[in-house]
C-alpha cells in the first residue's frame, strides 16, 4: 500500500472513531470500514497503533485484545442536564422502536396471510366463472321446472336431488366469491359497489338471479 493511501486510511479511521466516539477493537474497524473504504485488516491494525502512538486515540488492553475509542479531551463536558436529557431521549426513542418493530410485525403477519390468498386476477376469475355457472344452473333448472312431459316418481326424486346439490354447491361458491371479495375489499380504497363496476362482476342480484330454497 502506498503512503498517500496509508495516509487516507489513518485519516478515514480517525474520523469514524472520533464520528463513533465508542470502544472497537481493530477486528471491529475493520469489519465496520472495508467495504465501504476497502481497508486491509493489517493496515487497519498498523493505523489505530499509529494513532495511539501519536495520541490521537486512546488504547486500552483488555486481557489479549486491544480497544481503540476517541481522545475524550476533544470533547465538551456535558452537564448532568444535558445528560437526562439525552437520557429521556433515550427512552422516547426505544419506545418508538418498540412500537415500530410491533407494528412491522403484524404487518409481517398480514403480508404472509395475503400471499398465501388468491390473487386479485385469480380472484376475479373464480368469482367470474362462479356466475357463469350459477347462470347456467339456473337456466337448467328454470328448464326442469317448466318441462310439460311427465316423468317418473325416480326421475323427479333424481331431479329434486340434482337440484339440492347444485343448490348447495351454489351456496358455498357464492360464500367463497364473497370471502373472497372481501379480502380484497379490505385493502381496496373504494366501495364494494365501486369495485364491482371496475373488475366487471355481476351479482345475482345483477342478474336477477334467486336462489332457490331447498
């Protein structure tokens, strides 16, 4: 490494410990400055020594490691008034992030609850074959019900238990359409009425379809 660049390096680790004003050891000035300076871990070690030799820096042995942090004499005094200010700042702070990371976390819940649902295309596309179907087992079963030719007593027990099925798939189609709709509803910014038009769905009702009561 050239001088200019050994020079840099010294001057940009001062600089962060002075911006830091904490204890790191050169492993930690290291980890922290390379990749965004491209510091070698030996010029990192070879600069906080320097710096601590020129007494631009205070060194502390600690069993085996060293710890490097800033000259405190640079620094004003605080006053204890400063300090409980601070301190009550402290405070406010790690209850904003309290609230935050509680925030973050149902949003997290919400997020994975609605990538887990049905797209709104797919969506749209269930409701949308749902009404085909329904329209076209009611024109089925407006047909049985006007047929002027007799049939059996089996034949009409067949008939009345088709209907009963498709009735009842038909309720529970419809009741998913509308769970479905109204997940999406949830976070749509407009009416039920307003979403409706936009996507092109008609309703029963639309149709003037009536669920037969069986």
């Amino acid at each position: 490494m050239s001088k200019s660049k050994d020079a840099s390096g010294v001057a940009v680790i001062l600089d962060y410990l002075n911006e830091k004003n904490r204890p790191y050891s050169a492993q930690d000035v290291f980890s922290n400055l390379q990749k965004v300076h491209g510091l070698g871990k030996t010029a990192v070690v070879k600069a906080v020594e320097l710096l601590a030799q020129q007494g631009k820096i205070k060194e502390k042995i600690y069993g085996k490691q060293k710890i490097y942090f800033a000259d405190q004499s640079q620094f004003t005094d605080v006053s204890d008034t400063e300090l409980k200010g601070m301190d009550s700042r402290i405070s406010e702070l790690n209850n904003e992030v309290q609230m935050v990371s509680q925030s973050c976390r149902q949003l997290d819940s919400e997020l994975k609850e609605l990538n887990s649902s049905l797209t709104t295309k797919e969506m749209m596309a269930e409701i949308q074959e749902l009404t085909q179907e329904c329209a076209t087992y009611s024109e089925r079963l407006a047909k049985i019900k006007s047929a002027t030719n007799h049939v059996t007593p089996e034949e009409k027990e067949k008939i009345y238990k088709e209907q009963s099925l498709y009735v009842k798939e038909w309720k529970k189609r419809k009741r998913l359409a509308s769970d479905m709709m109204g997940a999406i509803l949830e976070g749509y910014p407009k009416s039920k009425k307003q979403f409706l038009e936009e996507v092109g769905i008609e309703t029963d009702e639309d149709c003037k379809v009536t669920m037969p009561n069986v």
